[in-house]
C-alpha cells in the first residue's frame, strides 16, 4: 500500500538523511515492474522492488553510484526486456517495457511524506518536477496515485474465513470493513486486519454497506438463514462485486427461492456464489486465497 511504502520510507529517512527512490512511472506488455512500483536504495539497505531480476540489479547499482555524486535533478531510465532491442536493453528477455524515475531525496522530503501519511485524500504527482501534492502545469513524464485505500471491501461474518480473508486482503490495496451479527466473537476480536468492524443487525445491513463502483462485498455468514437474510436486502444495488459463500446446494436452493419470491434473475446471476477461484480449496487459507484471488481478477479487468 502507497501509506506502507512511505511509512518506510520515512523511517530510513530518518536513519540516513538521504535516499534514492526509484519509481516505476510507465510500463507496457509482459514488463515485470508496473507502474507504481517503488524502490529504496541506501548505502546501508534497500525497501521494494522495481520489478526483480538483472534490470533490477542493474537499476540499483546506478542508485548507489549516484549517492557518492551530488544531489541531482530527477530523471527517467527506460528499460526495454528484449535483447535484440539497439538500445535501453534491460537484460531480461520476457519483453513489455518500463520506465523509472529517479529521486534524490533528504530530510527536507518529511513535509511531504507527513502529509502523504495523514488521513487527508490526496494526489502524489511523480514527475519531472520531483514528487508533490499539487500537478504541475508542464511536465516531461508525470505519474499519479492516490495516499488513500479507494476499493473497499465489507466482509459480512467474522468467523475463521474471515479472519483470514482480512488478513491476505490487508496486504493487498483493499480498505477493508468487517460487520457480523454476533457479540463477543473472538475471531472477531483478534481481527486486527479491518479499517472498522461493527456488530450489527443484518435486517438492516443495507444501511451500513454503501453503494459504488468500488466497493466490494463479501458475504460470508453463520448460515443459510443469515446469508438469506442478508441478500435479500443487498440485491440489485449497485456494487463492484457481490459474492457469497456456501455449498453448490445451498447456493441452488437459496436462489430458487429468490425466483420464487419474484427477485430478479438478472440480479440474482450477478452474485458469484459460490465465492472464490476454482482452485479446489479445503483449508480456510485456501479459501481465502480463492476469494482474494477473484477480487484482484474483478479489481484488475480492465488492465
């Protein structure tokens, strides 16, 4: 997460007064470092990556030279993954393209990253210019992202899957949100992975759960009755994702008796039940794993 990388970032700030970041700002095709992708080079250690491999070695090595010169201005490398390219060769070979914006960085960049850590939304301009909050008027290259989680997640039960599907998803650029039904549950207390989580009575979750394009929701309830509960007052709102956890039985009877009850079967096949990748999971970290791994497929789509 962009907050992670820069909480990083200022702690070796502090501890070295001066850093080179790398930053990926373009790529293309099959490139191992997306845009986005940051690293941190010291004299004493290294945070990130730009993308792995001998580029990345290579990308490093020129980090380390620039430490022992003078503060320079920033500037790209572009780096193509094809040997038979005349020029900007990388070194690997499974082709695409990328290119990394060079910062020299001291103790005057913590106005910055102090404002990147707070709650307030913000822009992060990667330019020429330098890294600021504000986009400037003329650029040569310029890359931008948000400081702030924008896709949330709320998972409804905070049993074992999720205690576990909040702990892979907090790794990953998720806002997450956890709401159950049920007092004192202790999977619910040892959830440390969660924004927010709120016990709640399901005949109102609509309440709590708002709709976006960016939101996702997760249902993953204590039973039959409670997951009956919950989607009769979520379907046909406009969500990211909709899915729900349970057997191909369960799944069958309780959109049967959507259809009987006059809900909408267009509605009704927009809700992926069961939940998660086919990866024949067993274990409730497999399950988890299957869940993350069809909302990064939903998330990443249109890439």
């Amino acid at each position: 997460m962009v907050t992670d990388f820069y909480k990083k970032l200022q702690q070796v700030l502090q501890e070295e007064s001066r850093l080179i970041l790398m930053v990926v700002v373009a790529n293309n095709g099959s490139s191992p470092g997306r845009k986005g992708f940051k690293m941190v080079v010291t004299p004493q250690q290294m945070y990130g990556t730009i993308g792995g491999g001998i580029m990345e070695h290579k990308m490093v090595e020129l980090a380390e030279s620039l430490l022992s010169k003078p503060p320079f201005t920033p500037f790209v490398k572009h780096q193509i993954h094809d040997k038979s390219a005349p020029k900007d060769q990388s070194g690997m070979i499974c082709s695409g393209e990328q290119t990394i914006a060079f910062y020299d960085l001291d103790t005057r960049f913590f106005s910055v990253t102090e404002k990147i850590l707070s709650d307030e939304p913000l822009t992060i301009n990667y330019s020429n210019h330098g890294i600021t909050l504000e986009k400037p008027e003329r650029f040569q290259w310029l890359y931008t992202e948000a400081n702030c989680l924008t896709q949330k997640v709320y998972i409804i039960g905070g049993g074992h899957v999720g205690l576990a599907l909040s702990e892979v998803l907090s790794k990953l650029d998720f806002e997450l949100h956890l709401l159950d039904h049920r007092e004192n549950l202790n999977t619910m207390d040892a959830n440390t992975f969660v924004q927010s989580k709120q016990v709640i009575d399901f005949e109102t979750i609509d309440q709590y759960i708002p709709e976006g394009k960016k939101v996702y929701v997760v249902i993953m309830s204590f039973g039959y009755r409670t997951d009956d509960v919950i989607i009769r007052r979520l379907l046909g709102k406009k969500f990211k994702y909709i899915g729900m956890l349970g057997s191909v039985a369960k799944i069958k009877t309780l959109f049967q008796n959507l259809e009987a009850d006059g809900f909408d079967k267009a509605q009704i096949a927009e809700v992926f039940a069961p939940i998660g990748l086919d990866i024949k999971s067993e274990t409730t970290q497999e399950i988890a794993i299957s869940i993350a791994a069809q909302l990064i497929q939903i998330r990443n789509q249109n890439r």
